[in-house]
C-alpha cells in the first residue's frame, strides 16, 4: 500500500454519536483523558478547517444530546440527527453530507468503539473512502468489545489512529502556518508537550 497522506485539503472529520448519555458507557478511558481526546480532535478539525459532520443517535432519548465539548467547539458542523438507524451510513441524510463534502479521507470517531465507529467505517471503506478511526477519541465498556472492533476494522482496511498522530500528519511542518496553533494543541491536551514547551522557554528567558 502507498503512503497517501492526511492533508487539509483531503480529510474530513466525522463525529458519530458523541453523546452525552453514551459518554456515560464509556470505561476503556478515564472519563478525562476521553474528553480531553474527544476536545483535542475538535480542535484539529478548528485549526485545520476541515469538514465536519457530526450526528446523533435518538437525541431526544437517552442516548442524550451532542457532548458539550463536540456541538460548541464545532459550531459550523453539519448536525445529522438520525431517527432510528443505527450504522450512520443507512441514513440518506448522512450519507450526503458526508459526500459533499468531496473528501476522500474520512477521520472517524465514536462512541460506541464497536457500533458507533466500526459500523460507519465498515460503510464508509465500502462506499470507496480512505477511512482512519480516531480510536482514543471513540470508546466503549469494555476492552475486549474493543479489541475486538479494532481487528474488524483493521481487516477491512480502516486504518487505525490517534489523535496526535492524525495532528502531526496534517501539520507536515512545524514551519507552516498552522505551526503555532498546533503548538499551542499539544500543549494544552498533552501535558507533558506543554511543560517541554515552558522548559524551553523559562531557559530561554534565562540566557
């Protein structure tokens, strides 16, 4: 396989079911670093303006409304509110949006791992798109459900990512525009980056 790469202009992100009440399910993370990935992937798809599309699963119900983190750090997102399907791609509306955006690489987080995620990539990589699961911004209630998940889609083809790994990919160089913004990422949802970061500078102040 050749290396084709993540860039601004190729990539779109999608958020399937990143839901208050769904959240709750979630234990193969810490609650904080599941939030703090979920927020550091909205913020690569801020810096990168890259096109997204989030949806929802019975909103209404007790699957619960759009994460906080997800509806205001997104507010130009388009918002896909299924009424009953549960593999995202089943829903026409969905399925448009996700092709006008005219992106052939998907970034796909969800929550559930093995639903949410695994459903809508299995779909997407059948419907001809590039598909990465952006797995620690997903989650679900067990480490073995996911396990499982991620050895479904890796044998189809989903590539499987992270969060930091997507970032470093589209920022390609630390001197491009984007450099300072993405600086300031790392710092803010990856500790230790950030005390590098204030290392290097309290020495600098010092000479």
């Amino acid at each position: 396989m050749s290396y084709d790469r993540l860039s601004a202009t190729n990539a779109a992100v999608l958020f399937v079911d990143h839901q208050t009440g769904l959240a709750n399910g979630v234990t193969t993370q810490t609650p904080a670093d599941f939030l703090n990935n979920v927020k550091a992937l909205v913020t690569i798809a801020q810096i990168y303006k890259l096109p997204t599309i989030i949806t929802t699963s019975a909103h209404d119900g007790p699957n619960g409304p759009i994460m906080p983190a997800v509806e205001q750090g997104l507010p130009d997102a388009t918002i896909v509110h299924r009424p009953g399907e549960i593999n995202a791609f089943d829903n026409a509306d969905f399925a448009a949006a996700v092709k006008k955006t005219a992106r052939k690489k998907l970034l796909i987080a969800g929550i559930s791992t093995e639903v949410c995620l695994a459903f809508a990539s299995l779909s997407a990589k059948a419907e001809g798109y590039d598909v990465y699961a952006v797995l620690d911004a997903s989650g679900t209630w067990n480490k073995l459900v996911e396990d499982a998940a991620i050895a479904r889609m890796i044998q189809a083809g989903v590539v499987p990512m992270t969060w930091v790994g997507v970032g470093a990919e589209l920022l390609h160089d630390w001197r491009s525009e984007t450099g300072l913004a993405h600086g300031k990422l790392m710092g803010d949802y990856l500790p230790f980056a950030g005390n590098n970061t204030a290392g290097f500078f309290a020495a600098k102040g010092q000479k």
